[in-house]
C-alpha cells in the first residue's frame, strides 16, 4: 500500500512540475505588464485649487470627453456596489471551483494512478486548484482628480507557491489600460490653467505561475 501511495504522489509532483514549466515557457513567449504593478498611490498636491470644481465635474460633459474609451468593467463613475469593507471585489477563498476542469488538465495521462474515474476527476481537480492563479480585484479611489475616480485594480496572492515543488508563485502575465480623463494645472496658483486631459491606467488582468 505504502508503494502504491508514494507512486501516486510522484506521478502528481512530475505533472504539476511538468505543468508549471510549459506555463513559465508561455510566459516568455508573450509581453509581460511593468514589474510595478498595482500602481502606487500618487502623491497629489494637497491644495484644493488644483482641484476641479463643480462645473468642471459635469457627467455628461466628461462623458463625452473620454468617448468610448469608458469601460464600465474596470472603471465606475460613482461608489461600486460592494461588500464587506466597500473596496473588496473578489476574495481568494470565494473563488468557485466548482465549473469545468481546463481541457489541458482533462487529457493529463494518469494511467498509471491505476484508480477509478471519481479518483482521477478530484486527483485534476486538486492539481488545477493548486496550480491556478486567479485574479484577485479591489475597486480603488483614485480621487477627484481622475474620472471616472474608481478603477477596479487587480492583484496576484503570493501567499503560498503554486508549484511542486515549490519555488514558482503567482505573477501578473497580462494587463490592460483603462482610459480615463486626467485634470491637470499648469503653472503656479495665481496664473494656473486646469484642464482635463486623457490618461491610461493598467491593471493586471491576468496572473501565471512563474519564478
């Protein structure tokens, strides 16, 4: 029994190993967002005259301006609806399993498990559950200075290494730009001209096990 057992647990270590490697290969084989991603929190001029003021914050105006760039599924124009502390999206033991295991883990060769079809389905299930790496997404403030001011920011969990064995984590592998307007002063208080100009903001879309 104690055979069988320790033949078992080598043959699922050479397949997330053997897993974990064609995703590193992948991720070198596509463009990579900035090593700086989340973007930090902008040092802003605390001086309320660099703020926009109430006409110039006018929805169907600035909605104009910004077009079709508008994304209403990474930016909101108002507070999103939330739960638990507001900001939080999607929390990491929230994420459902419970759909279709991936194509790539279904044609895994476990022959030589030599267990039944419900063995080998939690057997998959377990090594695409311990290998993926979901987004996890936080709406974030950006402010008054920014419209639409919240942006949905998405992270990668580095709590735990998502190989065997261990030594890869989860790293962001993609991101997209969300368009947003930008006010901006130039020159000093007295002789200042604000206006809104366009901006672009990335965020991860997608996380991948690497090192």
């Amino acid at each position: 029994m104690e055979m069988k057992v320790s033949r078992a647990l080598m043959l699922c270590l050479s397949i997330t190993v053997h897993h974990a490697l064609r995703q590193q290969r992948q991720l070198r084989m596509r463009p990579s967002p900035s090593d700086h991603l989340p973007i930090p929190d902008l040092h802003e001029d605390p001086d309320p005259a660099f703020e926009p003021g109430e006409r110039d914050l006018a929805p169907r105006l600035l909605r104009r301006k910004l077009g079709s760039g508008f994304d209403p599924l990474y930016s909101s124009i108002g507070p999103p609806v939330t739960r638990g502390n507001g900001t939080e999206i999607t929390r990491e033991d929230e994420i459902s399993l419970s759909g279709p295991v991936p194509r790539e883990f279904l044609e895994l060769d476990l022959v030589e498990l030599k267990a039944g079809p419900k063995t080998l389905s939690r057997v998959r299930r377990w090594l695409w559950a311990y290998t993926r790496c979901p987004v996890l997404s936080v709406w974030k403030d950006l402010g008054v200075r920014f419209w639409p001011r919240y942006v949905k920011e998405g992270h990668c969990s580095n709590e735990r290494s998502c190989s065997l064995p261990e030594g890869m984590f989860c790293r962001p592998v993609e991101s997209v730009s969300v368009a947003l307007l930008r006010w901006h002063c130039h020159s000093s208080r007295a002789l200042k001209r604000c206006a809104w100009i366009r901006a672009h903001y990335p965020v991860i879309s997608q996380c991948g096990c690497a090192c």
